[in-house]
C-alpha cells in the first residue's frame, strides 16, 4: 500500500470519528475520483451512522439530470471549474439532505487536458449547510491516472476534516 493510500485511510477513519462526534451527515458528489472518497469512506467501521451516499456524476448529463448542475453553467465554465464544483456539492446536500457534502470534478489523463486546464486540474468543493460553499483548485503533477485520482480523493478527505477542525 502507498503512503497516499495510507493516508486516504487515515483520513477517512478521522473523518469519521468528526462526523460522528458532531453528529453531523455526510454525502459525496465525485466526478474523476469515481467513487473513490465514497470507498475510503465506507471502509470504516461505523460509517453508516454518518455516510449517506454519494452520486458518482462522470459525465456532465448526470451532473444535470441528479445534481442539478445546469446546463449553461456547465457550458460557460466547463465541466472542470469553481462553479461547477460548488453546484455538484450543493446539489448532492440537496439531493441525500446532508449536512456536508463534497464534490471533485477534474482531469486525470491521459487525454483531455489543455492549456488552461491541463491533466491534473481538479477543482474540490464543499457545502456546509448554514456556511458559504467554498472550492479549491489544485493541480496535481501528471503522474498517471491513478495518482492524480489518489491526490484528489486525499485532499478531498482533508478538505472535509479541516472543515470540521475549523
């Protein structure tokens, strides 16, 4: 198992504990981790009291049709971008009615970058309810498909924990 693995697991398992402690529910939206925050998640113990779900929207009609992610939004800024990443997180709250969601949306290879958002691009969101949604931009060395999903997934991890240490 890699350091990024172990973190991701570590992360999870305290995302948990905070969740749990604060009595507090969580959702995820994710578009190129794939489901991978909502794995880590669900791999431990006790999650069910405080994991809801998550809605994996890969392809931007899924955006739409289950997040409610609009159209020209997505259209004006792209799939990968601030906006979009806040409607996602919103839309997943709204969707499983939780407390906290996150949303990732990015490019992870091999193809589909550009100039202005090259492989690696990835946008991190979070709805709070009751707070402003806030999104991070990162953009991850190109070291492959899988790690930039890893990176993506454990700093979404630490974007939720930090939110609740905040």
């Amino acid at each position: 198992m890699s350091k990024t693995q172990q973190d991701i697991e570590h992360l999870a398992r305290k995302l948990v504990k905070l969740a749990q402690k604060d009595k507090l529910s969580l959702c995820t939206a994710e578009s190129c981790t794939g489901g991978g925050i909502g794995a880590a998640i669900t791999g431990v113990p006790g999650a069910s009291q405080v994991f809801m779900g998550g809605i994996i929207a890969y392809a931007n009609s899924v955006k739409t049709s289950h997040l409610h992610v609009p159209d020209q939004m997505i259209e004006r800024y792209g799939a990968v971008s601030e906006p979009v990443a806040c409607a996602m997180a919103e839309g997943a709250n709204n969707a499983l009615g939780t407390d906290i969601a996150v949303s990732v949306t990015g490019i992870a290879g091999p193809n589909g970058g550009t100039a202005d958002k090259p492989v690696g691009h990835v946008w991190i969101a979070l709805a709070h309810k009751g707070r402003p949604t806030l999104a991070h931009c990162f953009n991850f060395q190109d070291l492959g498909r899988e790690n930039i999903r890893l990176d993506a997934t454990k700093q979404a991890l630490k974007i939720v924990c930090q939110a609740f240490e905040a």
